[in-house]
C-alpha cells in the first residue's frame, strides 16, 4: 500500500493536476452538494460526485458500500488508480476513500478556482469513464457508526469533536444554511466539544499553520493521546478537521462518524443537548 503519513504525502497544486490531465491512471473528482458549479465549469476530465445524491440517500443516510463500490466503478476507478479530490467536499471523499484503504489518493485542499485562478481553462464537457471492475475493501479504523458513537459518550480517553457552526451546535439551526425543509432535531451530542471548522482554516480555505491549529485544540483540552471522532452535518467538516489532525498535526487515534448530524438529529434513539 502507498503510504500518506503527512500532509505532503497528499496535497497536489493545481499544476499537479494539469501535468497528470492525460495520465490513465489518474482520476479526477470533483465533489459538491449540488452540480451547479460543476455544469458551469470544471477541471477537464474530472468527474462529479453530488454529496446528497451520489453518496447519501434522499433520507440522508450515507449509501451502503455496495453502492459506493458502484460510483467508483461508474467513475472507472479501480485499485491502481490514483484519485485526486477538488471541490467543496474534497477531503470527505478523501476520507471516505482512505476509511476504505485504498492507497493512491491526492487532495487539492483549498477553494476550487486556484485551478481558474491560474489562467487555466474550465472545461464543460462531461467525461464517461470506461467501467471499472474495483472490489471495494471493508471499512477500516477511520470510520465510525452511530451505534459505536453512542457507547462512547462519557467515557473517559474520548472526544467527540464538533466541527460545525456556533448556531448548529447551540440548536438554532439543523442545516447550515438554516434551511427547514426536511429538517430533524437540533442541537449537539451530549459532551461534544465545539471546535468550528474555520478556527482550523484561513480565509482562502487552506488550513492554517500546525502551530495555530494546535493552540485552537489546547485551547479546547483535546489531548493529541485521546480516542477523537469528529462529526458535522453530511461529514464534510468532519473530514477537514481529521485530515488536519492526522496529517498536519500527526494525531492517531481518529475517527470520523460519517452519519453525522443528518443521521444523528433525525433518529428517534439519541440524545441530544443544546
């Protein structure tokens, strides 16, 4: 297995990606939760995968892995092939396909129009990949289900680390944007600690210095020797926040719960706090 140990491990510029546009072996995924960016212009070759649509179910639960298996095959991804993710939800494809051990992946982190930015051409022509045959692997330490969410909380050693707005964790709002159509329960799981995902990253998106993102986590008690999990709302956040963790600032024991707000707010089983 190809081995990230460091956030230079992962990250590609854009001249990264122009320089690999014709390489077969490469695969280029954009991620969004909705396709409007996308259709007006993307990084030539690159595919799209909706957020909402391609990896959550209209209820909002995240797709099973037969399916995921499916959007990798649909995406003519295969075992060898090396996957960089761009776009707003870059770093929870990442996760997702990092939580499923497949080894070659890089990240373009930061907002997607460094590619524009750089002089280089949009493309709207929408590519369709030769299917693959991938046999996606299990699910490895990186990620976390509700249920194992819920046996954690309280216990000693654990963090459950929020990652979302101050008025998503204090129960103002369940989405982000502040939307109600097909909202559940706000609030926050109880005991989690608030960390906004913006305390980890700079105005233009990228992440900040390690030295800054380690007084953010002092400031808040999160021993780097702690069990974390990390959630948001459709785990976007959540993936940002274990990425900087684990590659930046060389935390090991981390999970994402990627059911996350969507899964947690809307099931009658959980106890929420505001």
């Amino acid at each position: 297995m190809e081995s990230i140990k460091t956030a230079s491990d992962a990250l590609v510029d854009a001249a990264w990606i122009a320089s690999h546009l014709r390489d077969p072996c490469v695969r280029v995924v954009e991620i969004d939760v909705s396709a409007a960016a996308y259709n007006a212009g993307h990084i030539p070759g690159a595919v799209l995968w909706n957020a909402y649509t391609d990896l959550r179910h209209p209820d909002y639960l995240p797709v099973s892995e037969c399916e995921l298996q499916d959007l990798l095959r649909k995406s003519g991804i295969d075992a060898e092939t090396s996957v960089v993710f761009y776009g707003y939800g870059g770093h929870l494809g990442f996760w997702l396909l990092r939580s499923h051990g497949h080894a070659k992946i890089r990240l373009m982190d930061g907002s997607r129009e460094q590619w524009n930015s750089e002089g280089r051409n949009w493309s709207i022509d929408v590519p369709t990949p030769p299917r693959s045959q991938y046999v996606l692997a299990a699910q490895e330490a990186f990620f976390l289900s509700k249920n194992e969410l819920q046996a954690m909380i309280g216990q000693p050693g654990r963090v459950v680390l929020d990652t979302r707005s101050k008025a998503e964790y204090d129960g103002e709002r369940f989405w982000p944007s502040g939307a109600t159509a097909g909202a559940g329960r706000a609030g926050h799981i109880p005991g989690a600690v608030h960390l906004p995902i913006e305390l980890l990253r700079t105005e233009d998106g990228t992440f900040r210095g390690a030295g800054e993102m380690l007084q953010v986590l002092r400031d808040r008690g999160i021993d780097p020797q702690s069990e974390i999990v990390t959630y948001c709302t459709i785990g976007n956040r959540a993936a940002q926040a274990w990425f900087a963790m684990k590659y930046v600032l060389g935390y090991e024991n981390l999970k994402v719960y990627y059911g996350s707000w969507t899964e947690w707010g809307k099931a009658t089983d959980t106890a929420i706090d505001t």
